[in-house]
C-alpha cells in the first residue's frame, strides 16, 4: 500500500527532475548564446584596424600618360605637379629683379618662394532691404517695364 510519505516522495523526486530540465535547458542556451557571441566577434569587421592599415599602406596608383598628355603637361605654364605642390599657398610673391620696358607696369610672380604678402581674403556682407523700400523697389521696375514694353 502506498502511504502519504510514499506520494510525497514521488512528488519531490518529479520536481526535482523537472527542475534539472530546466537548468539543463538554460545551460543549453547560455552556451548557444556564447557561441553565437563568439561567432559574432570573430565576424565582425575591425574598422579601426582597416583604416589604419590603409593610412599605412595605400599607395596611389601611377598614372600612364599617352604621348599626348605627356607633351602637353611638359609644354604647359605650370605642371599638374606644381598645382598640387602649391594648392595650400595662398600668397603671391614677385620677382624683384625683373624689370619692364613696356609702358604698363608689369610684374613676374615668383612661384619658387612663399615668403611675402598673402592675398587678402574678401568678405562680403548682406545688407536686407526693410519692406517698405523692397515694395517701392518692386514698383519701380515693374514701371521700368511698363514703359520699356510702349
């Protein structure tokens, strides 16, 4: 005959076994779980590294003239060269030794030195019309117009 005691003891041990599927189940995902994470960082793109791989190693591609290019860049004024050694210079500097004998005062730009006056930088202001006169201005051309049109 079962007793009470029996039941209880059933009971507990149904428990318990429920109990360890659970925790076995959850070990199960957290070890998923671990490799997925894994996976994920072994996948995953380490752009730091790429952009200081690039900085270090990145060597421009050497560009191949036609016969063409090549004569016309060596008879040019100035040189695709001398325009990228000096896109940051912002000054001009003249020649002190050359002299004109035109009657226009001309003088030779020296390109080798970057000592001297830099150019001034202009700055331009707005000055916004009230309405009144915006209105007053409107009327006057569309008169302007009217008596061009006759």
């Amino acid at each position: 005959m079962i007793t009470i005691d029996d039941i209880l003891f059933i009971v507990i041990i149904i428990w318990l076994i429920f109990i360890s599927f659970i925790l076995l189940d959850r070990l199960k995902n957290r070890e998923k779980d671990k490799v997925v994470l894994n996976r994920a960082k072994k996948d995953r793109i380490d752009l730091e590294a790429i952009t200081k791989n690039i900085e270090e190693n990145y060597k421009p591609a050497k560009i191949r003239l036609t016969s063409y290019e090549e004569e016309q860049e060596s008879s040019a004024i100035i040189s695709y060269q001398e325009l990228v050694s000096n896109k940051d210079n912002n000054q001009v500097n003249y020649d002190d030794g050359f002299h004109n004998t035109m009657d226009v005062e001309v003088k030779k730009v020296n390109l080798e030195e970057h000592s001297g006056p830099s150019i001034p930088q202009t700055k331009i202001e707005v000055n916004l019309m009230n309405y009144e006169m915006e209105e007053a201005f409107l009327k006057a051309l569309k008169q302007l117009q009217n008596d061009l049109a006759r």
